[in-house]
C-alpha cells in the first residue's frame, strides 16, 4: 500500500494500514433525520464517497457502516412540533437522504443503522459501562460517563484535561467547546420523550440513548457480530463532530472494550455558500433537492467538490458552479470524441494514470488529481487533432477509470421521442440540403435546431446532435 491518510487523532499523513488486510472497516457518521439534509452535510459524505471508491479501487474489501440518527434532541423537538411520532416524523427525511444520496452519486453504504433499531444494544453498552465503573447513575435518574474514570479523554480534539470540570454533567447532546462534563450515556424520559414514542424500558431505569451512545453501540454491534472485531480502521465524519461527539464515542466505546475505538480518524472541513457559513438566517441554506430542482447535474456539484481538499474550506456559489458545470461540459465532450474516433496515446495515459494514483494516495488529493485529468484532456486533444487517423481504446478505457472514478461525466438528458422524431428528420432534411450544395437552406435548419436547444456537430461518421 502506498496510500497515505490524514489521522487527525495524531495530527498527522501517515500511511495507511488496514487492521486485517484487504478488509477494510469504515464508520462514517450520517444524518440526523429530523429534517433535509443541507449541502454541507452533503460535502461530508462526498468525501467519504472518493475515500471509499479510492481503498476500493486500490485493491481493498471496505465495508461501510452509516448511521441514521432517528433520535435525539432535534428529532424529538421537531417530531413534538409536527404533533407526530419520531418514527412517523424521520421516515420521509430517511427517504429523501436516500433520493438526495442517489441523485449525488454517492455509493450506498453497505448497511444503514437507524438508531432505534439498535436499543437493545445500546441499553447493553450502559450496562457494560456501569459493570466496568465507567458509568453511574445520576440523581436526576439519567445515567453518564465518567471522565474521571478515563484519563485518556480529550486526546483527539486535544483538550486541556485540567479543565474539565470532574463531576460535572451535561444532558445536551450538544455542547459548548469549553464545556467538557460527565455526558449522558441514558437520559430519564421526560413527558415530550414518552409524547413522541423516544422512551424506551431499561434495567437502569426508563429513558432513551444520548446521541453520542449511539454511534458506538452501532458499530461496535455491526463489527462485532460480522467480524468479531472491536476495533474500526478508520471513522470519518465533518470537523463539527470532533467535539463532543467523537470524543464522546471514544471514551464510551473503548471504556466498554478496553481496545482501540478506531485507528484512523478522518474529517472534512466546512461548506460556505456565498463566502458565509451556511444558516437559514444568512438565506443561504441549501439542500440537495433545491440543486435537483434547480436542474444542476450531479457530476458539476461532485467537481466543484473535488477542486478543493477535503481538509479545505469550500465556497459554493454561482460562479464556482458555472466553472464546475463547464468542466463537466468539457468532459462530456471529450468522452464523446474518444468513443467516436478512438486514440490509444500511451505516453499521455501513463502519465494521467500514474498523477492521478500518487494525487489521491496522498491524502486524497483530489484537486491535483483533477488537474491531472483535465490536463490530460488538452494534451489529448491536441495530439488528436494532430493525428486525425488513429485508432485505438486506450486513451478512452483509460479517461473512463479516472472520470468514473470520480463520477463527473454528465448525467444523460432524457431525451422527449417527439423530438427525437423531429430531429431526425430535420437532420435528413439538411443533410439532402448540403448534397444539393443548398448551404442557405443547410443554416437555416441548424437555426431551427438550435431554436429548440439542439446542438449539432459534423463528423467523418456523421452529423452528431445533443440536447444543449
């Protein structure tokens, strides 16, 4: 292997090196069901898409496990205002996560866990945890982790341990950074839990899982029962969740198993939407389904993603998307050249293939991996144009692995069979015009293509023609 990942629990690139080689576990944290997922969120799993299908690629047996986050604070919040269950309340989110994850290309996990599918198991880990004298039980009936019983807390978000505030609790699943308190492992049902359908029977006592159990639950249960393993080789998910939540998974996952939670840690960086961090106050909230039904393609959202490292920020807006959508433009048509015309052009390939595997096995270095690829399509072009006979796959199976792999060749319009009809026969019509040497006629038909948004162009193996 010479594929290097960024481990932020070291703070450092290191190589990378699978627990049980070729098998690879990877956990990556994903979305709170309570509402759409935004673009940001989006960005996220994007990068864990290119991590997976570059281990895969390099020869590697991943198996993938994502969470569904169906309860915690913000879902029993929105659930309660709908008047609804949290089942009834997350379903159509799950749903439309799946149809977003879908329309963005992104390869499905191997399994999705739903957090209230696994009470068992979690209501298991607290029992485990207070059997280990990690965890007790509050006197406001809730039960919580112990930092004073886990000296190696704060070591991946690199908190000053002489600052947390020993005996002190914290029921939010969400907290202040300066704020690191014994956390609720199992909170006592309240009348909004039970209203809602979040409030579950224990020996402990009457309740339900605080977010931060339930990833560790999860996976440890996945892993476990398939594998008979305790440990992840690598957990990924947005800088947001270093603190808290990862911090948290780790204390409670290896102060149950007394192994290492996971070996590598990795996270993306944020999404700003007009030079601004996204929030509905700024009207610059976006999800997935706004860019679905603004009709922008899939493959311009994932190249303007990997135009910048997945430890970079990023700024999404129109100008960054229009280039993004252009290149993708580029793409296709250069796609289409090759599948025409062919071109084997071995020295380009061998250095396209042999940039773009030292880009992404540095850390997915993906920005340098896409300046590889569109500079092999210039140079292909011109070698192309220079030499108009060759034949050959070679330029295109190699153009394919890497535009494949990437998934940024744009998505094929459907195409109305009324004017599929209507285009054949103008092109008739025009080619009977340009064999009577009537050119005034010829134009006068391309006009009336491209009236109705069809390009054509002129071909040694014929008149091509597109939906613009």
């Amino acid at each position: 292997m010479t594929l290097s990942l960024f481990n932020t629990m070291t703070r450092s690139v290191e190589p990378f090196r699978p627990l049980a080689p070729p098998r690879v576990l990877l956990y990556t944290c994903g979305p709170t069901v309570w509402n759409y997922a935004h673009i940001g969120n989006f960005r996220t799993f994007l990068f864990e898409d290119l991590l997976r299908r570059w281990l895969e690629h390099s020869g590697l047996d991943v198996f993938h496990i994502m969470n569904l986050t169906d309860v915690d604070d913000r879902v029993i919040k929105a659930a309660a205002a709908a008047g609804k269950r949290i089942t009834e309340h997350t379903e159509p989110f799950t749903q439309a996560f799946f149809a977003d994850r879908d329309y963005l290309r992104i390869k499905p996990a191997h399994v999705y866990t739903p957090a209230t599918q696994y009470i068992p198991q979690m209501i298991a880990l607290v029992e485990r945890l207070l059997e280990r004298g990690v965890a007790y039980k509050g006197d406001d009936g809730s039960v919580y982790f112990a930092l004073a019983k886990f000296p190696k807390y704060g070591r991946l978000s690199r908190l000053d341990t002489r600052q947390i505030k020993v005996g002190a609790r914290v029921a939010s699943d969400e907290y202040a950074k300066d704020d690191p308190s014994d956390f609720a492992l199992w909170k006592k049902t309240d009348a909004e839990d039970e209203s809602v359908g979040a409030a579950w029977d224990a020996p402990f006592g009457r309740g339900r899982p605080g977010w931060h159990l339930e990833c560790s639950a999860m996976s440890l249960d996945e892993i476990g029962r398939r594998f008979d393993a305790q440990t992840l080789d690598i957990h990924c998910g947005g800088i947001d969740l270093i603190f808290p939540h990862h911090e948290d998974e780790i204390a409670q996952s290896e102060g149950a198993t007394g192994q290492p939670f996971a070996r590598y840690w990795m996270h993306g960086e944020f999404l700003n939407v007009r030079g601004t961090k996204m929030s509905k106050r700024f009207g610059n909230f976006l999800t997935a389904r706004d860019l679905r039904e603004q009709g922008v393609d899939a493959a311009a959202v994932r190249l303007l993603f990997w135009q910048s490292h997945y430890r970079q920020p990023i700024d999404f807006n129109d100008e960054a998307l229009g280039g993004a959508t252009e290149g993708v433009r580029r793409l296709g048509e250069f796609h289409e050249r090759l599948r025409t015309s062919g071109g084997n052009l071995p020295e380009l390939v061998k250095n396209l293939e042999a940039e773009f595997t030292a880009a992404l096995d540095d850390d997915l270095d993906a920005p340098r991996a896409v300046a590889a690829l569109f500079e092999f399509v210039r140079a292909a072009n011109r070698e192309l144009d220079r030499v108009k006979k060759e034949k050959g796959t070679g330029a295109l199976a190699a153009f394919e692995r890497v535009a494949r792999l990437f998934d940024v060749l744009p998505t094929p319009k459907a195409v109305d069979p009324a004017l599929a009809g209507w285009v054949a026969e103008r092109l008739a019509a025009r080619d009977q015009a340009r064999k009577s040497k009537d050119f005034k006629a010829a134009d006068a038909i391309r006009a009336e293509l491209k009236a109705r948004g069809v390009e054509i162009e002129d071909t040694p193996q014929g008149t091509k023609w597109r939906v613009a």
